[in-house]
C-alpha cells in the first residue's frame, strides 16, 4: 500500500534513479527502469481503495454525531472526512510531485467523496428537510394538491429547529472553509501538468460546488417562505391586511398600532434565528425574509396601483419593517455587522421608488443570497 513510509520510499528512489540515469545520458533500453509504468497501478489501486473506505465512512449507518454541533454550530462529521480527505493529499503529495498527471483520478475520487458527504448530510437530516421540500415542491392543482397543501398550512408557526440550522451552517462551512482548501491543491497540482487535454483541473470539484451552492440557496429560500407563510397565519400579522386597513386612517401612530403585532412576530422570529445560524447564514436569511416581505408590499401596490388612498400604509409599513429587520440584526450582532447588510433589499428599494416617484413597478422574485 502506498500510504506506508517503505512504498513511498522505493517510489521515490526509483523515480530519483530514473532520471539520474537520463542526466548521466545513458540511453534507455527495452525493460529498463520506467518508475511510473512500474508503479501505476498501485497508483490507481490506492486512490481507488482510498476512495472505497471514504465513501463507506459516509453510509447512514456509520455517519456519527447526530445531533452534535461543533464551535461553529455545524455537525463534526464534514470536519471530520475533510481531515481526512486533506490528509490523503499530504500522503499523496510525493506521487503528484512525480507526475502531477494522476491530478485528475485523484480529482474524480474526491468529488465522489463530497457528492457522498453531500448526500449523507441530507439522509441525516431528512426529517428537517421535508417539510422545506414541500416548499419547493411545484404547485400542482387539484384534490392531491389541495390536501397536501391544507396539511401543510394547519399546524403551529413553523419554527427553524436546531438541526436544520446544524445542516445549514454545515453546508456554508463546506462552501466557504472546507472544499476551497481541497479545490486550491488540486488546481495548484494541475497547473503542473504540461498538458491537460480537453479537461482543467478543478472541474469536476466544480459540479460539486454548483450543486451544493444550489442547494444550499433553495433550502434557505424554503427557510424564508415558512416565515413569511407564519406571517400570513393571523390576519392581525398579515401585511397585506394591515396596509389594507390602513387606507382610511389619517394618523401614522394608528398605522404602526396595526403593524405592532406583525412587528412583535418578526423579532421574535429573527431572535430564534439567531439562536440556530451561525453569523452569516443568519445574515442571509434575514434578509431574505426582510426582502421577501418587500415583495409582498410591492406586488400588493402593484394589483391597485391607482389607489393612491394606500401609499401611506405602505410606506408606514416600509418604515416599520426596515427598523424591525435593521435593529433587531445590529442589537444581536452588533460590529459584526457590515454597513451593506443594514441597508434595505432590493424590494424595499423598489417600493419606496414606487411610493415617491410613483414609477413602473419592476417584477422581481430574486432573494438577497
């Protein structure tokens, strides 16, 4: 096996010895030493049984601390094989020195190891998962549809458990900390390589990190329409409501009495928010609820555009939210803060455009990811 010192060491001295003999100018001869041919299939055999072991360390079954989360509140097990995977590197460094070429089967393993980690995170934490996938799944009309969709909205609020914030946090600690280290060596092998072909190193690596950012973003903006759908549960926090009822009252203090309710809800929820997230993932999806309730505002302007009798609930409304979301973020996180993530979103931005200059209402569905 490869990994042991005595291998490593006879694959180095008999490439060292390989090319003393072409410095010494002494001509190769049929069945003379030829260190990459003699050892190319320990190669593929190691990288092949190192693959085998890491992708069994990631079955359901033998994936350990469940429930367990780490200082930066994710689960030990990515930390874990990513330890793993950055010590199979260090022990594979003195092959890729030699022939920097096997960059690429080494690559293709690895993906496969993180597409595993990928998917045994969600079989872990499938139970938190589903109800965010019913989010996603495609409105489709009908009796099927309509049970579904009656079952899904006639429980209690919907409230982000503490595993669905381990995984979310997880999956920006891969994005951000984990794989760019992995993706950095590999890149930094294959640029040796005299000629790659039609691939690049780092593509497959790639694919991998497309498909966990995707993720990541739809189960975030799932996390964001169970909170914007816990808004609409009441009529006295349902913000469509409020600005409706607002239309006949003359006095400000009257309008934010109505949004009191709605208020109260919202920093609750970005108070228990913050209990699960680390900083960032709770950054984002703040804003993301911050700018979903935005398009709300602003869809519900659009459809009466002529009823100028709303604009001032609407922009009461706008006021109060942009406090609520604004405040509550910096009293939790305090100079953590960047100044950016304390201005208001894109909707909030396209509403006040709306009520001032009364322009063309843009359509737009984006979150702030």
């Amino acid at each position: 096996m490869l990994t042991s010192q005595p291998v490593a060491d006879v694959v180095i001295a008999t490439a060292d010895f390989e090319k003393d003999l072409t410095s010494w100018n002494i001509c190769p001869v049929k069945g003379g030493v030829d260190a990459k041919e003699l050892f190319h299939l320990y190669i593929i055999l190691w990288i092949q049984d190192k693959r085998l072991a890491l992708l069994e360390s990631c079955k359901l079954d033998k994936v350990k601390w469940s429930g367990v989360r780490t200082q930066h509140m994710t689960t030990p097990f990515v930390d874990d094989m990513y330890d793993r995977l950055k010590d199979t590197l260090i022990e594979y460094d003195v092959i890729i020195c030699r022939w920097p070429e096997y960059t690429f089967v080494l690559e293709n393993a690895i993906a496969d190891i993180e597409k595993a980690v990928i998917e045994a995170l969600e079989k872990q934490y499938a139970d938190v998962l589903a109800p965010l996938k019913e989010s996603l799944t495609p409105m489709k009309f009908g009796l099927k549809y309509v049970q579904k969709f009656a079952k899904r909205n006639s429980g209690l609020p919907y409230s982000v458990p503490d595993d669905l914030g381990i995984l979310l946090n997880t999956m920006k600690r891969l994005l951000e900390v984990l794989r760019p280290k992995i993706e950095l060596q590999l890149k930094s092998w294959g640029s040796c390589i005299p000629d790659g072909g039609n691939a690049a190193p780092g593509e497959r690596l790639s694919e991998v990190t497309v498909t966990l950012r995707a993720k990541f973003r739809n189960y975030q903006q799932a996390v964001v329409e169970k909170l914007v759908e816990n808004t609409r549960a009441q009529s006295t926090t349902k913000l469509k409501k409020i600005i409706q009822d607002s239309k006949d009252s003359a006095m400000e203090s009257d309008i934010r009495s109505r949004m009191q309710p709605l208020r109260d809800l919202l920093i609750q929820t970005i108070n228990e928010l913050h209990k699960v997230f680390e900083v960032h993932v709770f950054v984002a999806v703040c804003r993301g609820f911050w700018n979903r309730m935005g398009q709300d505002v602003l869809k519900f302007l659009e459809n009466r555009r002529e009823n100028r009798a709303l604009y001032k609930g609407a922009r009461v409304t706008i006021a109060v939210l942009d406090d609520t979301f604004a405040s509550q973020m910096q009293q939790l996180l305090g100079n953590v803060l960047q100044e950016k993530e304390l201005e208001p979103p894109r909707s909030i931005m396209e509403v006040r455009s709306v009520l001032c200059k009364d322009a063309p209402v843009q359509k737009d569905s984006s979150f702030y990811y």
